[in-house]
C-alpha cells in the first residue's frame, strides 16, 4: 500500500509517523510518498523521522527534472494520459481556473501512480481532504488505482464545494474519519447508498510516554504555567487567548503563558503582548521531544482553536496529567467532556475562556482531578497500543472487501 499525505515528515503531523510505523508492526507494507520534502533540513529532524525521509518518495524535486519525467509518461503513456486529462476537465467542470489546477495536480498525479506501478503497489491511501487529495484523485483515475482516504481535521468540510469532497468520496473506495464529526459530514455529503463506505477510527498517543511523568508540586507559592501549543494562525484563537490573559493580568494573577508554534498571527500577537506587558513567552516552532518536555512543565493546556479534528496536542496534554481548557470546535467535544476530562467554552468568547483559566488557576484540586481524569480517557479511547491493531484490523477487512468488488466487477 502506498501513503500519500502532503508533507512527511512534519513537526505539525507527528501522527503520520505514529500510524506508518504502527501499521507497519502490525505486518502491513506500507510505502510512503509525499507531495513536498520534509519541513526541516534532513540533519535537523529526529532519528525516525529522517529515516522515514530517506525512504520516503517526494514529487516535487524541481520543476525542470519533473517535467521531464511527465514528459515520458506522456509519450510511453499516452492512453493514460489522456484519462487523467478527461477526469481532470470533469473535476474543474466550468471552472476554468479549477482546471488549470487540475492539469498542474495531474502531472504530480502522473508521477504518483508512475512509481507506483514501478514499485508494484495496488492501493493508494490518502491523508486529507485538500489538494494532496486532488492529486491522489486525479492519480488514482489516470492509472486506474484504487484509492481510499482518511480526514482528519474539518477545515475541508467547511468548504465541500472547492475541495471537491463529494467526488472525491464517491470515487473512493472507503473513507475513513478520525471523529463522529468527521463521519456525519461525510455522510451529509455521500448519497444513502454510499454510507456504508463511511468508517470512524481515532488516532491516538503512546501514554506511556507519560507514565513518570513529573508534575509540579501541589501547594507551592509560584507562578503557574499555562501552555499552548499550535500553528500561529487565525484559526487557532491565540488572539483570544491573549485578550482572555489580558483580563487575568489586570486582575493581578500570577501566572506565565508559552506559546509554541509559528506561522502568520506571530509578530501581531508578539506587539500585543508587549503593549499590553503580559507575561508571555513565544517560542516559535519545536521538535516534538522539546514540546513534550514542555508540556510536563505546564499547570494548565488550553487550546483556543476555531476548528480541530481531535487534537493530538490535547491527548498529549492529558496523558501527562495537565489539565485542559479548550472549545466545543468540531471534534474537540468527543475528546473531553465539559467538566469531566476539562473545561470548554464556545470559540471566540475571550470571557468565557478567561473565567474557565481564572478558576484552574485559583482551584488545585481541581486541577488534579482534570488531570486524573484526562489521563484515563485518553487511556482508554486513544492509546494508539490499541488503536493501531484496530486501524491495521479495519484496513485488512476494507482492502479485502475492495479487491473482492474489483475481481467480481461490482
């Protein structure tokens, strides 16, 4: 089986390493190809990960060198080809910008299903929705290679129409979600008869990565730590959080917030925290050892987000016992339940995310007893020691379904 996800490996998708690995435990050949190189130079990444990039296939390696490969796809090709064009015309329908997309999309999906039919696999397994979708799409028409994805995050349900998501899905031959959430959208999308290719399978973490786990010490007179980690972009509400500390700073509380991550929000949010002197640390982006180590430094996670899948972030949070305060965004409420495993609030109310900090900060047995709780559900419903033989167990039971369809011509 062939992977193909956007960019592998990537600080802000350490779960696609989880999964490849994992499935690979479980017996599964799985290949990995992506559309762009990794996010940092190959010396920079962890031991892992830079073995998964030595190995890895990558589209994009210059223009000149891929065009040249396309070229002779074209001529020993040409029948392929052409179905990749035709489908790719259907794709952008009347949208001439749509299809020139998709005759760019088409010449990475060329190069995709050429290695693939070198390299002998049969199936093609995409990660999102988006672009990297399109070209695994257009790919997967061109050849003739059955394909099947998984979504994670909603951002493309939130535009169904410009991902192409119901063609996408009727083509494909199982889609799987991490969410509730991301089931019932698909299922909006799918006509009736087609539910039935709709699966839900959670991602996860390896808790015991947090079994020792050190905590701070309960009843010592000092400054708490709030944490946050994520991309620094709009979606991710840190201007919220920053507005909602604001509030807490004037009431005269103790505490610091770190903020991991980088993107394009970074040098605002940096002068609003300086004109309004709050005591906040930036970062910038970390390998996920580092974050991990910080996260056990934290007295309190939050996470602000607009729109999540079910956040790797959280569970990572919670297994090492730091109490979290988030949204009721999408998938998030699947994950912790409001005054159980944490504290939600509705997106973009800085009020109500500032009081829900106000009274962690001010309650230690509260505290605890989020964290305590946090760690159990994430043991019980998204430790990947038994999510990854459960995902490799639904892949064997869907593939196998695949190929007896494709043998009876059904």
């Amino acid at each position: 089986m062939a992977m193909l996800m956007s960019q592998y490996p990537a600080i802000s998708h350490t779960f696609f390493l989880a999964e490849v690995l994992g499935l690979r435990r479980e017996g599964f050949h799985v290949e990995t190809v992506s559309i762009n190189p990794p996010d940092r130079p190959l010396h920079a990444l962890p031991v892992a990960e830079a073995e998964e990039a030595r190995t890895t296939k990558y589209l994009k390696t210059g223009l000149a060198a891929q065009m040249l490969r396309v070229a002779g796809i074209v001529l020993r090709h040409p029948v392929v080809v052409l179905r990749g064009v035709a489908a790719s015309m259907r794709y952008g329908a009347w949208d001439l910008g749509l299809q020139a997309w998709g005759l760019a999309y088409l010449a990475e999906g060329l190069l995709l299903g050429d290695w693939m039919r070198r390299r002998k696999l049969d199936h093609l397994h995409i990660h999102f929705g988006s672009s990297v979708a399109t070209v695994g799409y257009l790919g997967a028409k061109a050849w003739k290679i059955p394909y099947s994805m998984t979504m994670h995050g909603p951002n493309e349900y939130f535009d169904m129409r410009a991902y192409r998501l119901l063609t996408k899905f009727s083509a494909a031959e199982f889609v799987i979600s991490i969410s509730d959430f991301g089931r019932w959208n698909a299922m909006f999308l799918l006509p009736s008869h087609q539910w039935h290719k709709v699966r839900v399978c959670r991602l996860g973490i390896y808790p015991e990565k947090f079994e020792s786990a050190a905590r701070p010490q309960p009843g010592e007179d000092r400054e708490l730590h709030l944490l946050c980690v994520g991309r620094l972009v709009p979606d991710k509400g840190q201007r919220i959080l920053l507005r909602a500390v604001k509030a807490l700073h004037q009431q005269g509380m103790r505490f610091r917030l770190t903020l991991v991550g980088r993107g394009s929000e970074r040098e605002a949010l940096e002068q609003y925290a300086r004109a309004h002197q709050l005591p906040v640390t930036f970062t910038g982006a970390l390998d996920h050892d580092t974050t991990l180590a910080l996260v056990q430094t934290a007295d309190v996670f939050v996470l602000p987000s607009f729109a999540e899948g079910i956040p790797i972030a959280l569970m990572e949070a919670m297994a090492a016992r730091v109490p979290c305060v988030s949204t009721t965004a999408c998938g998030i409420p699947e994950l912790i339940r409001h005054g159980e495993e944490g504290l939600l609030v509705p997106p973009g109310d800085e009020a109500l995310l500032s009081e829900a900090l106000r009274r962690l900060l001010l309650d230690e047995a509260l505290r605890a007893q989020l964290g305590e709780a946090g760690r159990r559900r994430v043991l019980a419903d998204y430790n990947l020691e038994e999510n990854i033989p459960r995902k490799a167990r639904l892949l064997e039971e869907l593939l196998a379904d695949a190929r007896h369809r494709q043998r009876s011509g059904a």
